[in-house]
C-alpha cells in the first residue's frame, strides 16, 4: 500500500456516508494506490475511527466487492484483488452516471463556468487529478 | 500536630498535587476538558491554569489550617474521624469546583467541532501486546497453583482447607479474564485519531502501553493470589514469602514506569510530538458536547466508538452512550458476584 491512503467522511454532505466512503475507495484503486493484495481494515476499526457504525462501512465495502474491486471473506476482512479491466460497459450504470454529470455541468454552467473549462476540467479529472 | 493532622496534610497534598497536574495530562489542544486552539492552550489558557492552581492550593492550605485547630479525636468517640473526613471532602469539593469553573470559562475559547472525519486504510496492529500466550500466563499460573494445592491438599492446615484456595484460584481466574476482556477490547474498539505519521505512531505506542499495564495487571493479580495460596502450604510457606517481592517488585517498576512516561509523553503521547507534526491533528475526534460532568464522562450514541481517549486524567474512558459499553460494566460487577455465589 503507498503512502498516506485516507478515507474522509464530511458530515454535512447530502451524500450518505457509505457512498463517500465507497467514493474514496474507488478514487484510491482507480489510481492504483491500493493495489492488488493490499488488506482493508476490518469494518468495526474502520467504523469506530470514522464514528460511523459498522455496517456503513460494510455497506461501502460490499458495494465495491461488486463491481470486482474487492474480495470480501468472513473474519478476514477486505481484501483488494486484480480487476479484469476493462470490463465490458454497463449501458445502464453508464447511462444513470452520465445523466448525474449532465445536472452537475448545468449546476457548473449556472454558478458561471463556461463549457470550456468544465469540459478541461473533466479531462484533469478523468487523468485522476484532484479536484 | 496529631496524627489526624499528619493524615489530613499527607491526603490534602495529594489530592493538590493531583489537581495540579491535571491541565498538564491532557493532548495541547484540550484545556480543561475543552478543545481550544492550540495557540490558545500555551497563551492566554495558561493565566487561566494558573487561576485554577492558585484555587486548588488555597483549599488545600485552608484544610489543612482547620485540621490543625480541630482537637485531638478522642478513643472511642467518632465524632473527631467525622471532622476529619468533612475536611478532606470539602478540599476535595473546593478542587472540583475549581475545575468546572475553569471548564466553564474555557469554553468561551471552545473550536466548533469539524464535520469532516479522516481515517487511514492502513490496518492496524490490535493484537495484544506480547501475543496471546503472553496474555494466557496468568491463567497458566493460576492453573499450576490450583494443582499444587490439590496435590498437597492434606497438608493445607484447617481453617484454610484447600476447597476454599481454590475457590480464590477461581475467582481470580475470573478477575485476570476480565483485565484480558478490557486489554482485547481496548486494543480493538478505540478510536485512532492521528491518521499517519509520528502522531499516529505515538498515538499507537501510548494505545499499547496502556493495553499491556492490563495485561500486567492480571499477571500481577494472579502471582500475589498464588503466592498467597502456596505460602498456606507448610513445605512451601518459607520459600515463597521470601521471594514473592522479587516477582511483584519489576511490576511495581512498571507501573511506576509507565505513569511517570504517561505524565511526560501526554494524552495520547501528543506531547512527545513535534507541533509540525501534528498539525493535521485537532482535539480527540470528539465533540465537546458529549462531554458531561466538566468533561468526566462522555455520552454519544451517535459515536460508534466504545473507548475514548479520557479528557480527565490519563488512559481511556468509555462512551457510556454505546449499549457495547454498559454490557461490558454490567459483566464486569456480574461477573465476580455470579462466581463468588457458585463457588462460595
């Protein structure tokens, strides 16, 4: 595992607290600085540190075992595994997805940038640069 | 001056000295059980602990002048031990009082609690310290007393039959199964606050020390219950009382060890850490809100946490809002009873 691998949680934020933490997860092996083989903690550690319950963070974990990022095994936590990239296109999951970008780059054009920058913007994002 | 006076001066200076040092127990950024901003703590917070010292030494010096003019208790009346009891409990109360008044203003200085949580995807290490066969040798003590008893059972004298050693056998088995639950609980279920870096490293150290004193805690509950048992046996009586103090005497350095480096390293061992080092880390990750009774216990259902670091005093508390944790007491006070009612 490199480094400094976080997980945040804003308690203020409209998006439930499994999604965010599924959300950093997901950030961190797309960027491939948790990488095959690395172990998670265990949901009860995670779950006390970020003072959430533990079926939050079971919750994230399972949401990200099955889009094949980890391996779940009882008592022994989370495990990262090798994903077989690409993975053939969900039509529908890529569908609900870009209707999400869609209200967000109407919420960027509004609060006044031009489509020009979001679409660079986009680009720096998809290249795995932090917002 | 009375013996009663000397009692009065010996009990009255600890308890001052105790109050005293307890600003300097917690992490830099907690000030009488408030988080403040830590520029705040070593500025303008220090007028304050002064003021609070300033109270606690008074009440002490003010006690022990009454217990100076209080006549000598006379043999058989208890109304001279009565007095004497009021004195050390109204020090007590003026020292206490000092704290919550000290609290009470600290929290004008109080930083909002932030609403973002951070935590590392680095698992920890919540073994116990040593291993777990390190922590079952208490047990194994215990277990080769209870056989040495039942081998020399018709030499224990009457009046010390040996059903009733090992009933104390059992029941520290019981007592040394408790430290371990507390150990393995506390190894597993606190919060870790600094994410990465020395903070967290020392953060981890202090976590472990406090989780091996339990673990020495039964070790040293189950030698002084052994050497107990074995020196009623006349063929060992001689040998063990002569080399018991050599077993507790390390223990006893290890204790005092581990408080005089608790008081040196801090709370969660943040004092020992550089300032730049623990920028990122702010408070004990728990809201000021949940702390009741001038910051002595804490209670938050909403926090999945069972042990917290403690905001009064070294060590850890538990979060009394967590059923996990009222389980833990209810076992802890059933625990002894249901085995003394079974085994006495």
């Amino acid at each position: 595992m490199a480094g400094a691998v976080r997980v945040s949680l804003n308690l203020e934020s409209p998006t439930p607290a499994y999604r965010q933490i599924a959300n950093d997860l997901r950030r961190h092996l797309v960027e491939e600085r948790l990488k095959p083989g690395d172990l998670l903690p265990p949901v009860r550690q995670l779950g006390v540190d970020l003072g959430v319950h533990f079926n939050t963070v079971a919750l994230a974990y399972r949401m990200l075992a099955d889009e094949g990022w980890l391996e779940l095994k009882r008592r022994r936590g989370a495990t990262v595994i090798a994903r077989n990239a690409p993975r053939a296109v969900d039509r529908r999951q890529a569908d609900h997805l870009l209707r999400q970008l869609a209200h967000i780059a109407a919420e960027l054009r509004s609060v006044g940038m031009s489509s020009r920058q979001i679409s660079s913007a986009l680009r720096r994002l998809a290249q795995g640069a932090r917002p | 001056m009375t013996s009663a006076s000397w009692s009065v001066m010996l009990v009255v200076t600890v308890n001052a000295i105790l109050f005293h040092a307890m600003p300097r127990f917690s992490r830099p950024d907690i000030l009488f059980a408030v988080t403040v901003p830590e520029a705040f703590a070593a500025g303008a917070g220090r007028a304050l602990v002064a003021r609070y010292r300033a109270i606690v030494w008074s009440g002490a010096a003010a006690a022990l002048a009454i217990s100076l003019l209080l006549p000598a208790p006379r043999p058989g009346s208890g109304r001279g031990g009565l007095l004497i009891m009021g004195v050390v409990a109204g020090n007590m109360m003026v020292a206490l009082a000092a704290w919550l008044f000290a609290h009470r203003k600290a929290r004008a200085h109080a930083v909002p609690p932030s609403d973002v949580r951070v935590a590392s995807l680095v698992p920890r290490d919540t073994s116990l310290p040593g291993g777990a066969l390190f922590a079952g040798g208490p047990f194994a003590i215990l277990l080769a007393t209870a056989l040495l008893v039942y081998t020399y059972r018709r030499d224990v004298p009457d009046g010390a039959g040996s059903n009733d050693s090992l009933g104390f056998l059992a029941l520290g088995g019981v007592y040394v199964a408790m430290m371990l639950t507390m150990a393995v609980s506390l190894a597993r279920r606190t919060r870790q606050i600094a994410v990465d870096g020395p903070a967290a490293a020392a953060e981890q150290r202090f976590r472990r020390v406090n989780v091996l004193v339990l673990v020495l805690t039964g070790y040293a509950a189950a030698i002084l219950l052994s050497a107990t048992t074995v020196g009623s046996i006349p063929a060992f009586g001689d040998t063990v009382s002569g080399s018991v103090g050599f077993v507790l005497l390390p223990l006893m350095l290890f204790n005092f060890g581990v408080t005089f480096w608790m008081f040196r390293v801090g709370q969660g061992g943040q004092r020992a850490v550089a300032p730049a080092a623990r920028q990122e880390v702010h408070g004990d990750a728990t809201p000021d809100h949940a702390w009741k009774v001038g910051g002595l216990v804490y209670f938050n259902p909403h926090d999945s946490a069972m042990w917290v670091e403690n905001r009064v005093g070294f060590g850890y508390t538990l979060n009394m809002g967590n059923p996990r944790a009222w389980l833990l007491i209810i076992g802890m006070i059933l625990g002894p009873m249901i085995a003394s009612r079974l085994l006495f």
